[in-house]
C-alpha cells in the first residue's frame, strides 16, 4: 500500500499504488488501495498463450502506450500478443472487432470496451466461449465474469482536476467540461470527481458538460461557441486526449491567454501544449502499466491462479515546471514503442 503527495505549483502529484476493491480515504481524499501480490501462480507447464489486446479506439496514443506496455510484458512472459482497434471510438465499430476476436478464440483478451452497457453480449460471448476476459481502461457495468478491471482512479483524477482548476481560477468564475460520450466507464467517473468537488467551490460555475463523441475537431467548435457565449470563460476541464487537443486549438484560434485548462492524459501534443502555455495542466494516468497488469493478470488466470478483480494504477498531475523531472518520464505518452 502507498500513495504520495506532493504539491508543485497548486497541483498535487499523487501516486496511487495498485489494487483490491478495498480502499479507504487519505488525507487528499485520494484512495488508498492496497495491492495484491501477484505470486498465487501454481506450476503449470509452459505454454505459449495468445493474447489479444482491443484497444478502446486504436492509434490514440493512450492505447498505443498500454500496447508497449502489454507487449513487454507479453515477451517477457513468453506469450503472443495481437493488438487490434476501431478506427473511431464508437461501440457499433467496436463490436464487430470483438465478434473477430472471439471468432479467432485466443486464451485470452484485454479489452477497452468502448461503453459500459452496449458491449455486454459481445463480451459475455467471448467469456462464454471460453477466452479470458480483462478490462483495462474501460470496463463494462457488469464485471462478474472479468479476469480483472484494471484503471487509473478516474474519480480522483476528477475530483483534482477540479480542485486544480479551482485554484487557478482563484475560486470563481465560468467553467466548461468537454467529455467524450455518456456511458464510458472512465470519463464518467473523471467528470463525476470534478462535478462532485465543484459542488464545494460556489462561486465557480459549472457549465452542461458538453460531448465530442471523441473528436478533436468537435471540441474545437464547442470551445469556440462557448467563448462566444460565455465571454468571461474562466476554466475548462477537457476529458481524454482529444478533448484536450481539440480545446487547445479553439483557445489559440481565438488567441485566448486567459482561460485555464485542465487536461487528462499526456500525449505528446498535450505536452506540446503544456510547453506553450495553453493548457495548464495534465492529470498523467499510466498506459503502459495498465498493459503490463492486463497481461500478468490474464497469463495469470490461464495458469489457474488468483488474479486481482481491480487494479487501480498510477497518476500523476503534470505542469510545465515538473514535465521534464525524471519521475515525470513514465507518465509521458508514447506515439510508438521504439
Ligand atoms: O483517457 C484515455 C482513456 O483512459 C479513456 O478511457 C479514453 O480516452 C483516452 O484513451 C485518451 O484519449
């Protein structure tokens, strides 16, 4: 068990350690989980399982990361990988790859399903069919026949952001959130944390939460009419990679120095634009670390042992006077493995 907290220029870097669905409140009203150790593997004879990982939407460099990650551990564990995606976050583009994938019957899949109810019977096919099934990212509602639900505290991540954007819009003023779609497990829970904390800041207004359906091009727009709309726009709370990109450009079009924004995620335009001025601040989640417990988690239950049914990874708040710190490094999102 461990989580530590710093504070850098109003925002606090917290390191979540991993895991179990027990979790009690530190003083930064983060989780504290403690982690399972993953050593109840009984001796069984080598074997060269096939892993398939779905990615939530392939390309993004979120899941590109977790590939790398999943893949290293997949090499190291002597297990074949396969990576496959949709070509745009959506759950009718998804669930034909699933049908695929459980028509190719690997061992066993780590999946990002695209939305937490659409995607049961496609999923609970696969389980029945005999595949091990982990979620990593994204899970469904329904976890019962999961390996493990493996995910960054996104209610926590939430709830800083908020806190975060609170303190550079010293308590007051206008704010917007720009989210994906309703019904993805991860940013409903980023956007409940940050509602949640707003609720304790009255004088900040909390605008309706605005969705982009994951385009970049469609959060460029709303920050444009919201602007237009709210001229004294104070802050912005933009979800996931997209979101944030598609933010960025809206405030530079509209040559806009004074809103603040907070990010999830660290791709690499993301950090472009942390190093430019344009956002504020990013809430770091840990792909990579997410494709090595997916892995471990599923060689795991094909070998017959006991797995962890949540995994709860690592964040990190990063800034432009932190993002070249060593300690940062992991954090940052890749748009390969080389
Ligand atoms: O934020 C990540 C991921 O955690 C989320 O579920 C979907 O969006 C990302 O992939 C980033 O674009």
């Amino acid at each position: 068990m461990r989580i530590r907290t710093v504070t850098m220029l109003g925002l606090a870097l917290i390191t979540v350690g991993a895991c179990s669905a027990s979790a009690t409140q530190s003083p930064t009203n983060a989780p504290v989980v403690s982690k399972a150790p993953v050593t109840a593997v009984p001796s069984a004879p080598a074997k060269a399982y096939n892993l398939t990982l779905i990615q939530g939407v392939a390309g993004d460099p979120f899941y590109v990361t977790m590939a790398c990650g999943a893949q290293a551990e997949a090499t190291k564990e002597g297990v074949n990988l396969t990576v496959t995606g949709g070509n745009k976050w959506d759950a009718t583009v998804q669930k034909p790859v699933i049908d695929s994938v459980t028509a190719a019957h690997p061992d066993g899949v780590m999946v990002a399903p695209d939305d937490s109810k659409a995607l049961l019977a496609p999923l609970k096919a696969m389980s029945d069919a005999g595949i091990k099934v982990t979620f990593v990212d994204t899970k469904l509602d329904d976890t019962s026949f999961a390996v493990s639900s493996i995910a960054t505290d996104n209610l926590a991540g939430g709830t800083l952001a908020a806190k975060t954007l609170a303190g550079l819009i010293n308590d007051k003023g206008t704010v917007l959130v720009v989210n994906v779609d309703p019904g993805i497990s991860t940013t409903d829970a980023r956007v409940k944390g940050f509602t949640d904390e707003m609720k304790n800041h009255p004088n900040i207004t909390v605008l309706d939460v605005q969705y982009t359906h994951d385009d970049p091009t469609a959060a460029t727009t709303i920050t444009t009419a919201t602007l237009a709309a709210h001229p004294d726009l104070a802050g912005v709370f933009a979800t996931n990679v997209q979101n944030a990109e598609g933010v960025a450009t809206g405030l530079k079009q509209a040559s806009n120095t004074t809103v603040k924004t907070i990010a999830f995620d660290a791709g690499p335009k993301q950090i472009e634009d942390l190093n430019a001025g344009i956002v504020q601040g990013l809430i770091a989640q840990d792909p990579y670390g997410i494709g090595v417990d997916g892995v471990q988690q599923t060689v795991l239950a094909l070998k017959g042992g006991t797995t962890t049914p949540t995994i709860q990874t690592q964040l990190a708040a990063i800034t432009k006077d932190n993002v070249n710190d060593p300690a940062m490094q992991k954090y940052l999102y890749k748009a390969s493995c080389s």
